[in-house]
C-alpha cells in the first residue's frame, strides 16, 4: 500500500490540475485498508508526507476505512458499480467515512480526483 501512496504523491506533483483545485487543501487525511492505517499530509494541495500508522498521536481531518479488496476494485482502469466512487463504498457497506465530512466535501473533487490517481497502475 504504501508504494501505491507514494506513487500518488509524485503523480499529484505533476498534475498542474489537481494542484489548483487543492491549493486551499491543507489536511491530515487517515486511509484505513483492512485495519492497516496511513496518513496522507496534503499542504496546498501537495502531498507532503505519507506515513504508516498506528498513531494515536497523529491528528486527523477525516479518515476513510475500507477494505483492500474494494480499494483494489476502485483502482480497476473501468471499475465496475459500488466501486467507483470513495461514496460508491459507503453505499454498498464496504467502506465508512468518518471525522469532519465538511472538510471533504469542501475538496470533494479534489480528494476523489486524488484517490483515483493509480487506477490501471500496475500492482494497484
């Protein structure tokens, strides 16, 4: 999991797109997949740090706990439905948002443009 954050972190630093629409986002956002946590640190819309958990130390904005399998499936090139959308898992019960939802709904495109980055990379 962590090589696929990474590879987030330099494909956001060269998506000019991406960096305007989050250059008003400056969160720790947690990625639980399958009890494994990660901590994804965005300053103006870069991707500035990612670090393993658990950290009961680490504050966060919001946090969205899914299942590897789902996550798999949301990084498919065509994913199928249910599975297409960070809400998409919430829906059909294989993921849970949790924390300051207006926070993410305030940079809701930019989160899920973001979380979309590996679709069809390889090993994702």
């Amino acid at each position: 999991m962590i090589d696929i954050f990474t590879h987030i972190q330099k494909t956001l630093d060269q998506t000019p797109h991406l960096l305007r629409l989050g250059r008003l986002f400056s969160e720790t956002v947690l990625i639980e997949v399958d009890g494994e946590e990660f901590y994804l640190t965005f300053e103006k819309g870069h991707l500035v740090a990612v670090v393993e958990g658990p950290s009961r130390k680490t504050p966060w904005s919001f946090a969205l706990r899914v299942d590897r399998d789902a996550l798999d499936k949301f990084w498919q090139p065509l994913p199928e439905p249910g599975f297409h959308d960070i809400f998409g898992f919430v829906k059909i019960g294989r993921g849970r948002v949790d924390g300051d939802i207006l926070k993410l709904v305030k940079n809701l495109r930019f989160f899920k443009e973001v979380m979309a980055l590996p679709r069809g990379m390889k090993g994702a």
